[in-house]
C-alpha cells in the first residue's frame, strides 16, 4: 500500500462483525497509541476564520471563489510497536462497545481520517498479530457546518449538525455541493467531474442513495438520458430556469420546487445529494429553505450560503444576492419567525403539510 494512502471513515470496510476490542481478548496492549487533542478540529484556518468571525459580511478575508478551501481539516492517528513489521487492523466505532466498527488494514503506523462528524465522540483502538492498544476516544469540535472531500467536487457540506433548542440537526443524511459532471452544451452524454476515488467517498463512506439535480435541461450537461454518473445512485432531475428578477420565486420553478422538496422528504431516498452547477445559488435556496423550515437561525443561514466563497465558484458571492433573489421575498410572508414564513412560502408553491411534516421528522 503507498504512502500516505488516505483511508477514509465509514467506508466499505474490510469487514464488520461482532467487536473484539482489547477488553475481551487475551492480547497484551503492546501497541502504544500517540496522543492528540481531547477535542479534534474539524476545519482549517480560513472556515475556523469565519465561523467565529461576527461580521457574516467579512466572508472576502477568508476565500473569494477562487481557492479551494472547502475541504474539512485531515486527523492523523498514530503509533508504534517494537516490531513494526506488521500488517494492522485500526478500528473505529461510534459506541465504546463496537458494535457496527468499522475495520481497516493498515501497513503503516498510522491513519488519515476526513470526513468526520461535527460534535461526536470516536472510540477506536488498534490491533496485529501479536497484541493491540488500548481503546482510546476523540472528541470532533462542535462547530458547524461539517465540509466534506469528495474528490473533483467542490463546494460540499452536510446540512446537518446545526444546535436547535436540545437537539441537533442529523447529519448524514442531506449533504449539498457542486455538480458530479461538467455542465456542458449540445453534448450526447455527461463528462464526470468526480474522480474515480471520490466515487469511492459519494456511495461506500457517504452511502450516497439519491441525487437531486437542480440544474436547468439546458446546462445539466447530459444528452437526452438523464442518470447518475455514480453507478448504483439514483437520480431526480428538478431543473430550475433562470428568469428575470429574482428568478427563484418565479412561478415556473415552482413544480421543481416541489419535486424536490417531495424527494427529500421520503425517508426510503436517503442519503441524498443535491446540487446545481457550483453548488451555491440553486442549491443555497434549497439549503434555506430546509435548514429555515428546521429553526436554524437566520445569521448561521446567512454564512452557510457564503460559506461556499470557499469553494472554486469563479465568481464570490455577497449576502445582497441571497437577500434580493428570494431572502427579502420570504421575509414578507406571514408568521412569528423564519421557520414559519418559510411553511408558508412552502404551502404557498404547492407543497404538501405532509411532505413539510416529513422534512421535520426526517432532518430533525
């Protein structure tokens, strides 16, 4: 195995039986685990920056579109053992029993992970032929949104994670991002953006089930065949036009809309994938109107859809164009808060109280 070869958390592990940690085996804990952080850090300089930054309108200090910068900060795990001529197994569990761990084969004295959760606790422990560690935790910072690395997308986040009263939101179920293929004209069929290892990452660790497909027939990229360029996903295609003025409650949009929202509220699509061109206009209104309908407050939405200045968008983002396209429209609707106006706007283009209902009991 090469150097430095990235193993990835909640893949399609090696195997996956009944736990066998070192409290319940004979093995001696010959293995000594290097020590990190009681609390590991998710994010890089530039996300850390503008989560804690105040001023939602300061996003231009910290990425402009044109970088790469939204991609979650890598864990590197560590250890040693006399003899280091071994093959190890490293595993991973979200319950100090194990149950469900996840199990991979190292054949170097360490692992990379990404693609962590937000405010979770991790057990894991290491074992070889001839002894293993003890089992040790690590604790994800709570600072949301949780950014994801898929290789050749940019712009990924879960939608999850988000503090509401005493709960959170899920994470793992709903994730947003930029397009799987190039979005190009007059073409027969799709040219994939996404790499063939960040293939790996959309169906075996994010267990990707359905894409939602929120780009135009004109600028999806595809022929007259519409399908999934990762094998074995399923995909919705609900095109928004662009129109004049604030062409995201403009009424021909409406049933796409409702499709989609109709799609992510069936519990059997899960998890789901949706995304436009770059993953931030079309996207980013879908992404309000969920997180909105949730409870999440107006200011974490705000950055969520700024947040993808991080991302290779071309062109950066204001809070301006959120508020003219569709932010100040839904401001207007009756209701006592966001997340009310939002129901409104909802039942207003033709969506269902029960597909509204399903949103809430899905996601939170």
């Amino acid at each position: 195995m090469k150097k430095g070869l990235l193993f990835l958390i909640q893949a399609l592990f090696l195997f996956s039986c009944a736990p066998q940690n070192p409290s319940t085996t004979s093995s001696k804990n010959t293995i000594q685990i290097h020590s990190i952080p009681e609390v590991v850090e998710l994010h890089d300089e530039f996300q850390k920056g503008y989560i804690l930054d105040n001023d939602v309108n300061s996003i231009d200090n910290y990425g402009a579109g044109s970088n790469e910068r939204s991609k979650p900060k890598k864990l590197e795990l560590s250890w040693e053992q006399e003899n280091d001529n071994h093959t190890y197994q490293f595993h991973l569990a979200l319950d100090e029993t194990f149950q469900g761990e996840s199990i991979f084969n190292v054949k170097e004295e360490k692992i990379t992970l990404d693609n962590l959760f937000v405010g979770t606790k991790y057990y894991y422990y290491v074992s070889s032929s001839t002894g293993s560690s003890a089992i040790s935790s690590f604790q994800t910072c709570d600072e949301t949104p949780r950014f994801i690395d898929v290789g050749g997308v940019t712009n990924i986040r879960d939608l999850g994670g988000y503090q509401i009263g005493e709960k959170k939101t899920k994470q793992g179920l709903l994730y947003r991002g930029g397009r799987l293929n190039y979005s190009l004209k007059n073409v027969k069929e799709p040219t994939k953006q996404i790499t063939e290892e960040g293939e790996k990452v959309f169906k075996e660790q994010l267990k990707i089930k359905t894409e939602i497909d929120l780009r135009g027939l004109s600028d999806n990229g595809y022929g007259d065949e519409l399908y999934s360029v990762v094998e074995g996903v399923n995909y919705v295609s609900c095109p928004c036009e662009y129109g004049s003025g604030s062409h995201f409650v403009i009424e021909d949009n409406y049933p796409s809309y409702v499709k989609c929202l109709e799609t992510i509220a069936d519990k059997n699509n899960y998890p789901i994938y949706f995304h436009c061109s770059i993953g931030t206009d079309r996207t980013g209104f879908i992404s309000y109107l969920i997180n909105g309908l949730l409870g999440v407050e107006q200011n974490l939405l705000y950055k969520d859809y700024l947040f993808s200045n991080l991302g290779q968008i071309g062109k950066p983002r204001v809070l301006d164009n959120l508020k003219e396209e569709y932010g100040d429209a839904i401001d207007e609707l009756e209701g006592k808060n966001l997340s009310q106006k939002i129901e409104a706007f909802m039942l207003q283009i033709g969506v269902k109280q029960s597909t509204i209902d399903s949103l809430k009991t899905i996601l939170y």
